[in-house]
C-alpha cells in the first residue's frame, strides 16, 4: 500500500463487532503486512495518552480500538507494548494512574500485553531535519521493530487540529516537551519541527479512531463530535489530510499539513487514494478561533508597544475560578513558566509564549482562551 494510501472504515460506535468489522477491513486492505512483523518483534502501540481521562471523555484513543488492533497482532507472535509520553511529568506513577483512568490497565491484564513505565530517553541526531536536527525520544519508542500509531481526531487549540502526526510528539518524554515549545514558539516552526519529528519517529502503521472525537476547545476541553470512521495508512501525513477533510478544515490551515505540503511529503486530498468506504466530510465543525498570527510572539515593536498588543491583542489563558481546584499543573507545565499561582493561577502575559499547554493539560477544563474584540479585528 502506498504512502498515498488512506484506509476508510465506517464505524458508527465503540461496539465490539463494529470495531472488529472495521479493523480487519483495515488489516485486510493493509496488504503484505504478514511483511512487517515476525515472531518475537516487538511492536509498540502509541495512542494518544494526553490526559488521565476515561474513555468517554474522547481525550484518548479508546481502548477498545486498541483491543481489536491487539487482537490482529496475536498471531504474529510479537512483543506488544502500549506506550506514550503523555503531557506533564513522565513517570512511572503517573503514567500507572493513566493507563488506569483511560482502560488501558484493564485491557492490558486482560489481553496479556505491556505497558510501557520505561522512561529513559536517548538524544538522536537527524541530519535529515528541515528544522531540527536531533531529538531527545522515549527509548521504549526506540526500541520497537515496528510502530502502530494510533491517534484521535481532535481539534487542538495550538495547532488547530491533532490526528496523526501531531500524536507522536508523545514519543518525546515529558517535561522535554515544553523545550520544544520554547525553542518553537510560532506555529510555523512547531509544526516543522512535528514534521520532522514523524519523518524521524515514521511510524510504519497509523491508525486514526474518528468514531467520536473532539470539536471546539480541544485537545481536552472540547465537546465530543461523531465522525463515525476508523482510518488507516502507512503515511502518518496522509492520514492527516484525510482527517482534515472528514473534519471539514481546509489542509493548508492546518500548520502540520501545510508543512508537510511546502516540503513534498503530501499533497491535497484528490492526490490521495481512498479506499474502502466513502468518506463524507461532517457538518458544521466547530473549530479553534486561533490563527497562526496568533501565536507569533510581537518582537518588531517598541517594548512598551510589544507590551500593549501582547495584552490588548492577542489570545490569552483565562482561568474559570469556579473549576479551578488549584492543583498547580498548569503553573508546572507552563514551559515560559508564565503562570504564578496565587490564590488561583495568573498569567504573565508579557511571558506567555501562547502554546496554550496550559489549558491542554488542565484536568478540571479550568483554562480557556480568549481573543479579545480589538485582537479580532487587529489580526482578522
Ligand atoms: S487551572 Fe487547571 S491546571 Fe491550573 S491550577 Fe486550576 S485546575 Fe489546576
Ligand atoms: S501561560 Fe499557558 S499559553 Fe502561556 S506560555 Fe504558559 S502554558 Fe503556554
């Protein structure tokens, strides 16, 4: 299957027999993947792992998707590991309280597979880099002879939409997330930097649970959205541009498509071959108010005019004082370390580099953002 190749399976709900009629649809069309695997390989599943969520919350990839995808591996006789770098710190008791809160503990004792609580990393250099040119990966990433990338389709504050290039940020462990953040403030960059990154990581499957994902304030605090579809490809960039029609986006608003277009690795969607069911784009998606203008830091200014357009201007982390239960993570992961938290967090917005981890990392979907009038108008 070429790296053009999308996989499209309807399926209208996590129910077992849908799920399994779709994914053996996609192990079906996936030819040739008796070539991928032989006994004792180890494959490592990377779903997206944000937050400790439960299943029906549609922050993370349902587990069971991930089931069945387990189900079709059984018979290669493979090593399989579940593994991600969620956001926040990577270590093992964290990690033991997300595999728990998103079914991930349970399906692993019931189908006998690893967990992954490995946290080492090791910097690699990628001389290959448009942008970047080595990265600090989770070994057990690393290690894998063969890699499932299994994102959700959600929107994503920072980046506009999260599919399947997105998700592999969480091959980079923890708290080494935020450098990236800061060393790439602005969406263009950042979204060179995930490109690399997939051509780096390059997953050899990815798979996209669309059954239900997330609209409006993802990639947490938004509201669930049926798509009904579960897609596949062996190119993480084509899924993506297939996700980006099913969600109804326009490829080039997206930061990691238009990347990814820009330096050849993908085209538009009538470039792409679909195969499998059709694909019926949904209706009126709500999508991120945020451009990429947003997120470029005022730096060509006088500073006490930088000062004014950073607070009069641009969009902000606003904290809703009645959800906010002043855990502090917002303060701890925010990688300008622009938030204080006094009685209830405060944002320096001179500071603030706009990446809005903050609000993608709240537990209690305590943070939104907000574009102020004059903002809209400023950078329509
Ligand atoms: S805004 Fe969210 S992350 Fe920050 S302190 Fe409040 S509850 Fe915790
Ligand atoms: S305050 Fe929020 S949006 Fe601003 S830099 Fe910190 S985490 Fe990012």
């Amino acid at each position: 299957m070429g790296k053009n190749a999308v996989i499209v399976s309807k399926c209208s709900a996590y129910e077992d027999q849908k799920l399994k009629s779709s994914v053996s649809d996609i192990f079906n069309r996936l030819n040739n993947f008796d070539d991928y695997l032989k006994p004792g390989d180890t494959v490592v599943i990377k779903p997206n792992l944000l937050l400790g969520k439960s299943p029906d919350q549609v922050v993370t990839t349902h587990p069971d998707l991930i089931q069945q995808v387990i189900d079709k591996l059984k018979k290669y006789e493979c090593k399989i590991v579940i593994g991600d770098s969620p956001g926040g710190p990577f270590n093992e008791s964290r990690l033991k309280r997300i595999y728990k809160k998103t079914g991930l503990l349970k399906l692993a004792e019931n189908k006998k597979v690893s967990l992954n609580y490995n946290t080492k990393s090791t910097k690699i250099s990628f001389e290959e880099g448009f942008l970047v040119k080595s990265f600090e990966i989770s070994d057990f990433i690393l290690n894998a002879d063969l890699i499932i990338n299994m994102s959700k389709l959600k929107t994503h504050s920072f980046m506009k939409y999260t599919g399947s290039v997105k998700n592999l940020f969480g091959t980079i462990p923890g708290m080494k997330k935020a450098e990236y953040h800061l060393r790439m403030p602005e969406a263009d960059n950042f979204a060179l930097m995930l490109v690399d990154l997939a051509r780096f990581i390059a997953p050899q499957i990815n798979i996209m649970d669309a059954v239900i994902g997330m609209e409006g304030a993802g990639p947490s605090a938004g509201e669930k959205r049926k798509f009904g579809y579960i897609m596949a490809s062996t190119s993480c960039f084509s899924l993506d541009v297939a996700g980006a029609y099913l969600f109804n986006i326009e490829p080039d608003a997206i930061p990691t498509i238009n990347q990814g277009k820009k330096n050849g690795l993908v085209g538009n969607l009538d470039e792409i071959n679909l195969y499998g069911d059709k694909l019926v784009p949904a209706e009126n998606t709500i999508t991120p108010d945020i451009n990429e203008s947003d997120t470029r830091n005022v730096n060509n200014l006088p500073s006490f005019l930088a000062n004014i357009v950073n607070k009069l201007l641009k969009p902000r982390p606003i904290f809703n004082t009645e959800q906010c239960v002043k855990c502090g993570d917002c303060a701890a992961n925010c990688p300008a370390e622009a938030i204080e938290l006094n009685d209830y967090p405060e944002v320096d917005l001179n500071a603030c580099i706009r990446c809005f981890c903050c609000q993608e990392l709240c537990s209690y979907e305590a943070v939104d953002i907000k574009k102020p009038i004059l903002g809209k108008l400023f950078f329509k």
